[in-house]
C-alpha cells in the first residue's frame, strides 16, 4: 500500500461526511471549533505530566494510542477545515516557513527563543 496524499486523504474524509449526510455541518465555523475540541483532548493527555513524563508519552501503548488517536483527529479536521475553505495546507505550511526564516534569521537574536507565529 502507498502512503496516502493530502488530497486522497481529503477525498476520503469528504466521501465518509457525504455518506452520513453530514455536510451540512461541516462549516467553517463548526470545523474549526471541532478542530479547537480535538487539540484540547490532544493537550489533556499531558495534562499535569511533568515535562519527563510528557517526553515519554509514546514509550506506554495506552497512551501513545490515545495520543495517535488524537493527532489523527486534529489532523483529519484541518484537512476538512482547509477542504472546505479551499486552503492548499501544504501550499500555507511552505508559505509560512519561509516568511517564518525572513523573520527570524540565524543569529543571536533567534538563538534560545520560540515563537509558533
């Protein structure tokens, strides 16, 4: 078996809604608030977890499984959210890395901090 695209993937995601009738609710609106639900139960499983204990999350299956299972989730609304919006994901995600190393070039000033924008 291949690895699958982003596009087949979307295709399937749209094809599984499509088949349950749920369309209607797949909005903008709706997909990014699911989208905001799925990334909080990912964050709940690190919930109180020491950083060490965070590190080894994927080293227990039961919860490397509900980790998985929560990044598919997360991952499987973005696609929708960006399927519906017309939003090429791997398009925006090269776009924002290079505007990304525009504002942070290699020097002191990057060196030791973090910012996600």
């Amino acid at each position: 078996m291949t690895e699958p695209d982003v596009r087949a993937l979307q295709r399937r995601l749209a094809e599984f809604a499509a088949a349950r009738d749920w369309q209607p609710f797949h909005t903008p609106k709706n997909l990014a608030a699911a989208l905001s639900v799925e990334a909080a139960e990912l964050l709940e499983i690190f919930q109180w977890s020491t950083p060490e204990q965070a590190a080894r999350v994927m080293d227990e299956p039961g919860s490397a499984a509900r980790v998985t299972d929560e990044v598919a989730d997360v991952l499987a609304y973005l696609l929708q959210f960006c399927e519906v919006l017309g939003i090429d994901v791997l398009a925006a995600l090269a776009a924002k890395i290079e505007r990304n190393e525009s504002r942070f070039p290699i020097g002191d000033a990057s060196r030791g901090g973090h910012s996600s924008e």
